[in-house]
C-alpha cells in the first residue's frame, strides 16, 4: 500500500428497503483495492486483493452489470506487485497521475477503458519490515521489495486496453488502444485520459525524456489505434520540460476540447493558458492570454458555452481566483469575469471550486488566507444559493487564538527575477521594538513547489511562531511554479545552483535589512528535495548564514531517486554529460565541506518514497570525512512518518533550542529585555 492506494471494505445500502450488502470478489473476499459505480444504472467495478488461498498473485478487474448478478472478470492478467490492471504501480500512482484509480467508463457505460502495468523488468528495491517489539515469535525483520524505477533504468511498461460491457451475458476479451506512431516503440508515458463519446477517447502520451508530449484521438472504427491530434515539444537549445498531465476537457457538443497550454507573454515567458481545440479541424485558438497563470480548468456550461477555470492573477501568484468566460465559440473578443475578485473585505484571496455535472451548480471554497468558507453557488448570475455555518465556529476559535502575522513581500534576485517571501511572524512582534527573533527557513519536498501563498494553514510554523516567538520563512525562488515557464524551467540541469543562490541572497536580505531578524540565530529544514536544498545550502559558497540544518528524508543522490523524476531535472544518466550532472549533484562528495558544520538527519527505515539508501550513504560519507553529525531513525515509519508525526517534530523543536543555545522555557523576549537592562541599553 502507497501513498495514494489503499484496501478497503465496500457494502451498497438500498435506499428503498434499507438494507446493505457486501461488495465480494469470489471466495467471499471482502477487501477491495478500489470501487466505483458506473454512470448509468447501478453497474460496479472492483479491483480485488484477493488472500493467499484465491489468485494471491493477481490485481484484476471484476464487473457486476448491476448488483445481485454473476461477477465478471475482465482481465486476468495480475500479478501482485508486478502487473496492475485498473489500479496504479508505485510510479505512477505517486508520480504521473498521482492516484490509486486506472479505470474510465465510457459515458453510456458501455465500454470501460482501464490501464495495465507491467513492472516485470522494473529493478526491486528491498528494505527490512521490524515488525512489533511485543511478539516473542519476531525473531526475524521482514524482507519488503518494491519494484522501483530509478534513473537510468527499466521503467514499467504501460498499456491501455477497452473492455466492450454492452452484452453483460457475453463480454469479450479487453482490446487493447495503440498509441501513435510518434510514441510507438519508444520509452514513453501515459499521463492522461479522456473519453469523447462512446467511441472515440482522447489519451495523451509523453517520451521518457519528457521533451515531447502528444494527444491522440482513437476510436472504434479504426481498431482503437490512436493517432496525432496535437504536440508539444521542446527541443534543441531550449531549456526545461513538456508538461501535459490535465485530462482534455470535453466541450459539450462534443466537437472540442479545452486543454492548458503554454502561450508566450513577451520577455516574461510562457505562461498556462487556456487553448480550444476543434476534434475534427485541428484549429488551435487561445480562450486566455497574459501573463497570470491558468491552474485549473473547471467545467463548461453547455447552453451557455461558458467556460469556468480557476487562475492566479498577474503579479499575485500566490492568489486562486474562479473566472468564467462566457460564449467561448464566440469570433468575439472573450472578456474573462473573475467571480471571486470582490473577497477582500472577508479575508478570501485562494479559492477552489467544484462543479456539478452539468455546470449548473457549483460550490466554492474560499481557502485563506482567512478562516476557510463555503457556500452553494448557482452557476448563472454566480448567485449564493447557501452558506455553511462552520466557518463562524473556526472563526471565533481563531480570534480567542494569539495567531502569528502574516508577511508577504518580493525581494529581488538575479536575472531581474523576484523572490515571493512570506514571513510567519511571533503576535509579540511589534516593530517600533528592538527585540530579534530566531528565523526559520522552510524549503518545500518537491522540485517545482510553490510555497509561498495565500492559502490557509495551521502547521509547524505557526506553532513555532506562537509558541516559541520564532519567525519561519517560507520562499518561492528560480524553479518555482505559477510565476511563468520561464522562471519555472531555471533549474533545468542547474538543480541546487541558481535556486541555492537566490535562497542565500534572500536570506541574507532578511538577516541583514529586518532589524526585528536576530543575524545570529537561522536554521533551514526541508523534507525528501528540501532536505536536499537545506543541506546543500548549509555549505554552498563557503556561507556562515546558518547555525544548523535539518534534513528529513532527504535526497541526497540524485541516481537513487525514481526515473521520472530524476530525468526531468538532469536527463538520462547514460545520455553525454548526463552522469556528470548526476555527479556534481551528489551530496556526499561534498561531505568534507561538512566540518564544522550542525546538522540534524531524520529518517523512516520503510521509506518507500526516499529510500533510507540516500541519508545511510550520505552518512557513511560524513564518517568517512570525520565530520559528526546527529540522526534519528524511525523503524518501519514511511516517507511521511505519520505515526511518529509529534515525536519528530518535538525532535526537531529540542535541536532548533540546542542549536541556538536557548533554553526550551526561556522566553526570547524576556530574556533579551534582561539583557538591555543589565547593560543599560
């Protein structure tokens, strides 16, 4: 079980009679992997992790017409741990589609579309399984393999098949979708899937250098061999990545899709926008333009032709807003309408939304930076059909709280960019005073991260704001999301050089230029790619900016990391100057530099995501170099360690007070106002 997968049990409830029963795959196995009704009639599809009695070694699809009938079996072809049909490997459950479901109704129910994955020539990253310390008889930790894909190597092979459900009494065997002649034969990905109409489905595909992504339409007539409708590349000279993970939406009138593209905005680069896509023409128009940054395509209103999407707003990245555009086949100049602009007199910048089937309804979310809030909107006239009352519970919980104040603000860096700050600053805070605070750095886990917004959050930076009078940072620099491609793409084979420089260059601004800042007290912490940055920051450029730093699950070799990612950032290792990159990238060539220097390793031995290989080879480096460090091992705790969620950070929070000489009930502001005293200041 991975991040985003999971077993469960499912029972159906009549809502006539009142009565329940079980989902069961055969045998009477009652844990499913995944389940999910059809779109029409009360037609089932589940995905069984059978026991070891029954098919142990199998993940296969089962179907029910509708409930009481025979079960079906699809496809048989599972094998545990190996081949997935209709649920996700590790890779591309946790990387590409970012979800445990492979499977897609066509409209009419009819035919299922569903995804396989081979991982038979995927390499087995094995890791030991302690099991409890209370059972005489564990004499013995389990062995736990993963077939895990790192750079270089063989990655699964995915397939893409049709199963015809239109005669339950004689379902024939699953038919499998061709990709395109351009992706054909080639190492490639499935990122997205979309179904036109009964026939026809739309399936965009990407090469595994990630310089090239193509949408293909397939249909029926033509054996469901899929061919070109649309490109994007990038190549030659040219930096960065194709990205092309949305699913097509599909206009109503079925004669269009609408997809997130990028448009170049003059020297500001290329940002996210909204491109209409004729099925039968190939025309190409741009519904949006300019240089804010479209993150999410909604829905479109079929008698109105109105297209929602959700957006930043230019120069205000760190805001969501919901535009809508209305009559977008229209020859005439579309005027986008921004439905939640007039939010700032109730504390709203960062909205969500979600729209019923139709479009005709939606509800909204606001989701900070005040006390999120929601309400039920009618789509026509954007009209408040109701509020929920528990934002007025969280509200009056808030203002009984001493919260921290917020601080956003830029901070210029190279090449005429600009850093997006947000400080979380102590509520004792008060600038006419001359009392200094600690300072935090946080760097995000993932490359490409934004961290710096509008959004909502009770974390571990607000408590060391509010409980420990410590200000924490948060910072969007080179290689940042929603800012454009541009600035976005800066780290392309450049990882932990120009966004190391930007990070040192705003933080010495802050140490330097906010007199409420103590220069002699900053520590940087990040989790799997920002425990990467935090060390590797910690001796860049010879800097005395930090007195420690923190790394959990950190990635410290870019070789061991999973291929989709590692490949994007430095390419194939095989590739010319590609190990090269690789090599320069690799944190314990650089462990001499660690002398002399604080810092703290955290880690789950069941880390399926960074494997414990990246922090135990890094410290056999720091040995090697003599360099003494601390660590802190979590037996059979995963990369996000939510079972010892307080134990870490606890731990953390005593060596943020060792590494700043404080004691854990000394008051900062006490014990600076003792000082001034004593010395007549």
């Amino acid at each position: 079980v991975f991040h985003y997968s999971y077993v469960a049990k499912y029972e159906v409830y009549n809502v006539s009679s009142g009565t329940t029963n079980a989902v069961e795959a055969p045998g009477g196995n009652l844990d499913l992997q995944h389940a999910e009704w059809g779109p029409t009639g009360s037609q089932l599809v589940s995905r069984t992790k059978l026991t070891l009695k029954i098919f142990v070694h199998q993940n296969n699809i089962y179907y029910y017409a509708k409930m009481g009938d025979n079960l079906k079996q699809l496809v048989k072809t599972g094998k545990e741990g190996v081949v997935f049909n209709g649920i996700t490997d590790w890779l591309y459950g946790e990387k590409i589609l970012k979800t445990n479901k492979a499977v897609w109704w066509a409209p009419d129910g009819n035919k299922l579309c569903f995804a396989s994955f081979d991982d038979s020539k995927v390499d087995i990253m094995t890791y030991p399984k302690y099991n409890t310390f209370d059972d005489p008889n564990n004499l013995y930790p389990e062995l736990v393999s993963l077939r895990y894909p790192k750079a270089g190597r063989p990655n699964p092979q995915v397939s893409i098949w049709i199963s015809d459900l239109s005669d339950p009494l004689s379902i024939p065997g699953p038919r499998r979708l061709l990709p395109p002649s351009e992706i054909m034969g080639r190492d490639h990905y499935f990122t997205a899937l979309s179904w036109i109409d009964t026939e026809k489905i739309a399936v965009v595909w990407m090469k595994r250098e990630q310089n090239y992504s193509v949408v293909s339409l397939c249909n029926s007539e033509k054996g469901w061999v899929c061919e070109k409708h649309l490109e994007l590349s990038v190549s030659g000279e040219s930096n960065g990545w194709v990205e092309l993970f949305d699913p097509p939406l599909i206009t109503s009138d079925k004669r269009h899709y609408l997809l997130r593209l990028p448009m170049k905005d003059g020297d500001a680069g290329a940002f996210r926008q909204i491109a209409m896509i004729t099925i039968n023409g190939r025309v190409q128009n741009f519904v949006t333009q300019g240089s804010q940054e479209i993150t999410q395509i909604l829905a479109h209103h079929q008698n109105t032709r109105t297209l929602f999407y959700a957006a930043t707003l230019p120069g205000l990245p760190g805001e969501r807003h919901i535009f809508s555009i209305p009559d977008i086949h229209s020859s005439s100049p579309r005027i986008p309408n921004c439905l939640t602009c007039n939010q700032t007199e109730r504390n709203c910048s960062y909205h969500d939304a979600v729209f019923s089937r139709n479009a005709e309804y939606f509800i909204l979310q606001c989701l900070g930076p005040g006390v999120p809030w929601t309400e039920f909107r009618i789509s026509r006239g954007n009209k408040i059909i109701m509020k929920t009352g528990f934002d007025v519970k969280a509200a009056e919980i808030v203002q009984q709280r001493a919260f921290p104040q917020l601080r956003t603000f830029r901070v210029p860096i190279d090449n005429g960019y600009y850093a997006e700050v947000k400080l979380v600053l102590p509520p004792s805070l008060r600038e006419y005073e001359e009392i200094k605070f600690p300072l935090i750095v946080h760097i995000g886990s993932e490359p490409g991260e934004q961290e710096v917004s509008t959004k909502f959050a009770i974390d571990w930076g607000l408590y060391l704001a509010s409980k420990r009078n410590f200000i924490y940072a948060r910072i969007d620099v080179r290689g940042s999301r929603f800012q454009g491609d541009k600035l976005l793409h800066e780290t392309w084979h450049k990882v932990a050089s120009v966004e190391i420089d930007d990070y040192l260059k705003v933080i010495s601004y802050l140490k330097s230029d906010l007199h409420f800042v103590d220069p002699i007290r900053t520590a940087i912490w990040g989790w799997a790619y920002g425990g990467y940055i935090a060390a590797t920051s910690l001796v860049h450029a010879n800097n005395n900016l930090f007195n420690c730093s923190t790394i959990v699950a950190p990635i410290t070799n870019w070789l061991f990391v999973d291929s989709f990612t590692s490949e994007r950032y430095f390419g194939q290792p095989w590739t010319q100057g590609g190990f090269v990159n690789y090599e320069r990238a690799d944190l314990s060539q650089k462990a001499i530099n660690f002398k002399g220097k604080n810092i703290f390793i955290l880690h789950g031995t069941a880390d399926d995501a960074v494997h414990l290989q990246h922090s135990f080879t890094f410290m056999k480096a720091l040995n090697d170099a003599g360099v003494v460090y601390q660590t802190q091992l979590y037996p059979d705790s995963n990369h996000y360690l939510e079972d010892v969620k307080y134990h870490l950070y606890r731990s953390m929070e005593l060596y943020l007070f060792e590494c700043f000489g404080l004691s854990e009930n000394e008051d900062i502001i006490e014990r600076q106002t003792t000082i001034k005293k004593r010395f007549g200041k």
